[in-house]
C-alpha cells in the first residue's frame, strides 16, 4: 500500500449509533417530555394547538439558552 493512498472512512452501524445517543442523558429527558406530550395530547383538547405549541418551544428556548449560559 502506498504512503499517500487514503485509508476508507470508518462508518458507525446503526445499532452502535443507537447506542451512542441511549448513552447521553439528554435522551432520557427527550422520552420523558415526549410521553408527557402524548399523554396531554390525549386528555385535553386545548393541549394540541399551535398557540400551545408555540409557547412550549418559546419557554424551552428561554430554558435551554438560559442552561448554557
């Protein structure tokens, strides 16, 4: 092998990249918001509307920008 030939790019099997992201703990929060979603979005009528939505992701950008801050 040639000193200039370039080595093939190592590419990640999708189930260690799974494992990957089940090993950040941000991935337990994301779970824990989505379930809390799908529960409200069942028990009130008011819960799934783009007023609602809007308001979710302006109080979690005020939340994670003031978290890095």
């Amino acid at each position: 092998m040639a000193l200039n030939t370039p080595l093939p790019l190592a590419r990640k099997s999708p189930v260690s990249l799974l494992g990957s992201i089940h090993k950040q703990r941000e991935t337990g929060l994301i779970i824990i918001i989505a379930l809390i979603f799908i529960v409200m979005s069942f028990n009130s009528p008011y819960f799934l509307t783009w007023a609602n939505m809007k308001a979710m992701l302006l109080s979690f950008s005020i939340e994670g920008s003031s978290w890095w801050a």
